[in-house]
C-alpha cells in the first residue's frame, strides 16, 4: 500500500533578506536596480547616500534614514537588511582587550578581538574564515575543523560591532580608537580573497568607515600564489607568519611550508606590489621554548630575510589547552631580538593581550567549540574570583 505525504501546510522557509553592508558600491547600486527600489539612471546617487548611512553613521535601520523618502524606506526594509549579527558572548580583559563571539548564521560563530594602544590609537584583529583548514601546530584556532569562508558581509559586520561598543559612529576624523584593522584572526584570508578584497575596499572607502589601506594588513602563512593578487587588490599591508628559518621545521609547525617551502615564499615575497621601506613587510615569529628561539636561528633568520624591506614582530607563545609547547624565557626572547637588531631589523616583542580570555594571539576559536557560551555564563556566577571582567 502507497502513502502520499501532505505537505501543503509545511511552513515556508524564510527568504534571507540580502544585507547591503557587505556590498561594494557597485553591487549596491546594481542591487537596488535588480529589487526595483529605484530607477537605474538614480542608482549611483541613492547607492551614495545610503553608503555614508550604513558606513559613515553605523545605522541599522533603514527608518533611521531621514533624508530618505518613506517609501523608499520601505522598499528597502521589505527587500534587503541592515542588521548586524548577534553578539552572543563579549568579554572584557583586564588589559583592556575586548572579545566578541559573533553569530552570522545558524552554526556559524567568529570570534573577534580589540586591542588598546596597537597602532595608532587601537587594532581590531578580524577572522576571515570560520575555523582553519592549515593545522598549524602552536595555534589554537587550527584545532577547530574549516566551516566555511567568511562572505564580506560577515567581515564587515565585525568592524561594525566593535565600532557599536567602542561608540565609534559617525566615522571619526580624529581621536579614533579604531585605527587599524588586521586579517590576523581565524582562518587563512588568502583562500578567501574574494571577500577579503571586497571587504578591504568597503572598510577603506573614504566616505564609510574610512580606514586607510595603510593601516589594513592581512597575514597569510605563505599561500603564494595570491601574494601578488593581494597586493595588486587590496593596496593593504602584508605580514608573514613565518615561525621557522629553515624548511624542515617549518614544516612542522606550519604544514603549508610542504606545499610552499622557504624558497618559494621568499621570492614571492619579494616580488609582492608596492614593496619599499615606508610598505615594510611584517614577519611574526612566535616564541616557542627550545624550538625556534636559539641565536643560530636568529642569526638565521636576518639571512632569510635579507633585502626585504621588514620588520620582525616577536610573539611569546600564548598557552593554550592542549598544546605541546612553551613560551620561551624572557631573556631569551629578548636575546633573539637583540641579534635581530643589530642584523639591521626592528623586532618589537609583542605584549600579549587578553590572554585571560583567550583573545591573544593564536588563541581564538569559536566558543562553541570550546564551552558554550551557556555553561561559561553558569560558570561565572558560580566562580566569579576566576571570571575575567565582563
């Protein structure tokens, strides 16, 4: 005997309104033609004006758009959206550093890092993918499984809520505490360079958010062949997370050295768009404890590196669950800097930042692969002497 399901009165899933903050100005434009909300020869101006309202005043309304006609207002609230993602967790540290878990999606959680007084007033450390497909073995983040790419909508959006909670609207001209952006958090931007690129143009647009390219860096673990493609996309400031001088232990620590050995990257480096000592390249060497840090390998490393306009942040190992190293000593490190020094290279030593939190670097990973955000919150009130401050 046959049976026929009825699923005439199953409820429709709901059409996912397109969010215009993660368009470029010409898909903004080509979007409000495609819904029908203007006419095509009004596009490029209604396209400017609600650019300076989404990027310049951060509104999340489109009823907030007084100089916008009604119904105009409405035509876009029924066929696109301007809200932000949800904020399911944000945290505090006692050196000031902020952390955001982020929802964009069901299942999909960023988590996204503010750190005072880097750069010229404060860094915003952005994801580019959720989880990491590169398994680096000193990072935190590479133990969490690839989800998917970031689109730039969701980039976007993170510039945007630390902006809401650092009350960072209208774009200021000065006094900014959100001065820098950096592609340092989950995910390798490299293979997602499609957003990354068009979220770079949206965050650098002078009448938006109006972050200069000059102070937007993306760090890669050495995909070669979009180093150029990067430089000639985005104009943004290149870092290398290096770690090792010589291929074999490379290798381990950062297993993409098999696909792109020392060699390979170096020239590529080398041939990278706009290259000069005032567009340095910044190379992060993590600190690991009778793995990298001798004096052979510094030494090492100022041969790698010679004739490459550089600068070599040195990064003491964030501890995290798990890993199977340690920090080196403190004289060590900065016995490493000082034959980077004299080698010719500035080597600031990074302070960590927010490591009570787990927002330093390395360190990030999608809450709710760790604790959901839940039992954290019960573990708080139940423990608050060991809590960070929230």
């Amino acid at each position: 005997m046959g049976v026929t399901l009825d699923l005439s009165r199953a409820p429709a899933r709901a059409a996912v309104k397109p969010n215009l903050s993660g368009l470029t100005r010409a898909e903004l434009a080509a979007a409000l033609i495609a819904a029908e909300v203007v006419r095509p020869e009004k596009a490029r101006m209604r396209a400017t004006q609600l650019w300076r309202w989404i990027h310049h005043y951060g509104v999340t309304d489109f009823a907030a758009m007084s100089d916008v006609a009604k119904e105009m207002r409405a035509g876009l609230a029924e066929a696109f959206t301007i809200a932000r993602p949800e904020v399911v967790e944000r945290q505090v540290s006692k050196d000031g550093t902020r952390k955001w878990l982020i929802r964009t999606a069901p299942g999909i959680e960023i988590e996204t890092v503010y750190i005072p007084d880097v750069g010229r007033s404060g860094a915003l450390c952005v994801s580019s993918q959720v989880g990491c497909t590169l398994n680096c073995t000193f990072c935190h983040t590479g133990t969490q499984a690839l989800v998917r790419n970031l689109t730039a909508a969701e980039i976007v959006a993170q510039v945007q809520v630390a902006r809401d909670d650092l009350g960072e609207w209208p774009s200021p001209k000065e006094d900014r505490k959100l001065s820098n952006i950096v592609f340092m958090g989950m995910g390798e931007p490299l293979y997602n360079l499609d957003h990354v690129a068009a979220a770079i143009d949206i965050i650098a647009d002078g009448e938006g958010i109006a972050i200069s390219r000059r102070r937007i860096t993306v760090s890669t673990s050495g995909v070669v062949p979009e180093l150029i493609p990067l430089g000639e996309r985005t104009q943004a400031m290149l870092a290398i997370s290096l770690h090792a001088t010589n291929d074999a232990l490379r290798e381990t620590l950062v297993p993409l050295n098999k696909k792109y050995p020392l060699a390979e990257l170096m020239a590529g480096i080398r041939a990278f768009p706009g290259l000069s000592n005032t567009k340095r390249v910044t190379f992060e060497y993590v600190m690991l404890k009778g793995v990298n840090d001798s004096p052979a390998e510094a030494k090492a490393l100022v041969q790698l590196l010679k004739g490459i306009p550089a600068k070599i942040n040195l990064i003491p190992f964030n501890p995290w669950p798990g890993s199977p190293y340690e920090c080196s000593d403190w004289g060590t490190i900065e016995t490493f800097a000082a034959i980077l020094n004299r080698g010719g290279y500035a080597s600031p030593i990074r302070t960590p930042r927010g490591r009570d939190i787990l927002a330093a670097c390395g360190q990030l990973k999608s809450e709710s692969e760790k604790v959901r955000a839940s039992a954290r919150r019960k573990a708080a009130v139940e423990t608050p002497a060991e809590t960070p401050a929230q």
